[in-house]
C-alpha cells in the first residue's frame, strides 16, 4: 500500500497526541505521575540493550593468627543483568468517503475527533494496565511491569529469579490473617523488603498499589483504630492513599485482585529510546483513500533491585 505524508495532519496529530497524551498520562495515573516526580522517566535512550552489573554476594571476613597464610583470590561478586526492550503500537484508519459525509450543519458526531480522543484514553488505561503486567514475554515483546520483577520464578533481565540478590519477597497467606491484621502483614512485608540502613528510604520500601476492594477494605479496617494519615499533596492531585510506616498505598482498577505489591521508585525507572514516551506519524494512503494515524513508543520498566520488592498474595479474598 503506497502512502505519502501529509505534513499538515502529521503536526495536528503531534500536537493532539504527543504532547496531550504525555501530560495526561503523568497527572492522571499515580504510578506514572511518581515516577515523573522521582526523575525516573528518561528519554533518547539509545543501545541495542541496557546491561547492569549487580551484585550477587559479599566479602567474607576470616580468622587469621600466628604465621597464618592465605592465597588471595579476585572477589566473583557480580552478575550481569540484560535489560530487554519492548515495543509498543497503536493506530487506526479514517475513510474519506465517510468522512466528507460528516462534515458541515450536517454533522452528527466528528469522528476524527472522537477516534482521537478514543485512543488517548485507551492508550493511558494501557499504560496503567501494562505498570503491572509483564508483556516481556510478548511476541513481540512489550514493557515489563510489577509482574515481570516482583515475582520469585522465572527470570528477569537474563538472571534467576531463584537468585536471593534478585527475586522479590513474597508472604503467601490461605487463613484470614490478612482480614484481622492487615497492617501488622504489611509490615511484615515491608521489614523483609527492607536491607540495612533506610539512608533516608532508598533501602526500604515507599509505595504500595492494591486493587480497589482491598484498599477500601484495610481503610475501614484501620478507621476504627486510628486516625488514617494520608499525604496532602497526593491527595490534592486526586491520589488517595494512607501510610503504614511511611509507606504510601495506592489503589488501582488495573491493580490484581486479591495483592498487594509494594517497591522503591527509587529502584524502578521508565526508559524511551524516543523523545518523548510516545511518538506518531499519519499517513495518506493512495488506496484506499483515507487517513492512517499511529501512536508508537519502543521502552522498558527497569527495576535495578527486585530484592526491595514484594507482594502479600491470597488464594482467596484478602479482605
């Protein structure tokens, strides 16, 4: 299918989408709109893939005395992690037989401009979808979420997940444990996702996400105990949380059911090899006659230590 570029649609849908949906993206969904806040969104992202070195041991402290002798050996104390990218895409055509009828005092609904304002949504509900799914595994593959990391199976970024420098902490519960102490569980989680010193949070959790129900059931459980402190500035943008140790919970529709998932936005970015996180072209195809726009974006999750991480799990309802 021959097509050409018609500069004049390419810079109305830049305007419409890139930009808007960008800033839209940020302000309206709490996940995205933090890691914005931390600086973990970066663009123009090059290389065919990102590698970290991690650290998969320590140094070992050993005896010595009188005429002691040892053989000194170079310390085997990191790993390589491969990060893998993702693709992503969305597009939609417009004919022009159908569009030259919806035009004038005639007009009933201007689908051009309800299809736009369409994909905007849709693309921004995936997003927040894809924040805690994995599509790594994806033919192609897409971004990798919560679930591509915070798990203690499989593998993440080429290494094992059986790995303790790099599976997640789990507490997997089948009695109503939960329902009486959700608080004293999730600082459980929280003690076993923390290492060392807090240095200020970067070594122990500071956000968590569960589903609506959930939320809605620890906030009641709670409010009869204690007065809920949530923070002031999240709450003014229409993030709704409560604190448990510092800990900020989020509730999300795209949150699984039944979980709860905590991390460090410290250890979790959002990577582009684009400018921007999206980016779009339209299109005049020769045949048939109409209009093509696309919505694109190629990027990754990258979570640098799934060891501060974790999820409390229930094979039933948790609350």
């Amino acid at each position: 299918m021959a097509v050409a570029e018609n500069p004049m649609l390419s810079k109305m849908v830049h305007t419409r989408f890139v930009k808007n949906l960008a800033d839209c993206l940020t302000e309206s969904n709490i996940a995205w709109n933090k890691l914005k806040e931390n600086g973990k969104i970066e663009y123009n992202h090059g290389s065919l893939d990102i590698t970290q070195q991690v650290r998969k041991d320590r140094h070992t402290m050993q005896g010595w005395g009188p005429l002691y002798e040892s053989v000194p050996a170079q310390p085997q104390h990191y790993d390589t992690a491969v990060y893998e990218w993702g693709g992503k895409f969305l597009d939609y055509f417009i004919d022009e037989y159908d569009m030259l009828a919806n035009q004038g005092p005639d007009v009933i609904l201007n689908m051009q401009s309800q299809l736009m304002k369409d994909a905007e949504s849709d693309t921004m509900e995936d997003m927040e979808d894809n924040f805690f799914t994995n599509l790594l595994t994806n033919d192609p593959p897409q971004f990798g979420g919560l679930a591509a990391f915070n798990k203690q199976t499989g593998t993440y970024a080429g290494l094992a997940q059986t790995n303790t420098f790099w599976k997640a902490q789990a507490i997997a519960l089948t009695s109503t444990t939960f329902t009486s102490t959700p608080l004293g569980i999730l600082t459980v989680l929280e003690n076993l996702c923390t290492r060392g010193k807090t240095q200020r949070g970067k070594n122990r959790p500071n956000f968590g996400f569960m589903d609506r129900s959930v939320w809605n059931g620890i906030h009641n459980k709670i409010e009869t105990i204690r007065r809920i402190v949530g923070d002031n500035g999240d709450i003014e943008m229409g993030f709704i949380n409560f604190l448990n140790n510092g800990v900020r919970y989020y509730w999300s529709d795209s949150s699984p059911a039944n979980k709860v998932q905590i991390g460090n936005w410290n250890n979790l970015s959002a990577i582009f090899q684009t400018s921007s996180a999206f980016q779009d072209r339209s299109m005049e195809p020769i045949t048939p006659i109409g209009k093509v726009y696309q919505l694109y974006s190629k990027g990754m999750f990258k979570c640098d230590n799934p060891r501060m991480f974790g999820a409390v799990t229930h094979s039933g309802t948790l609350i």
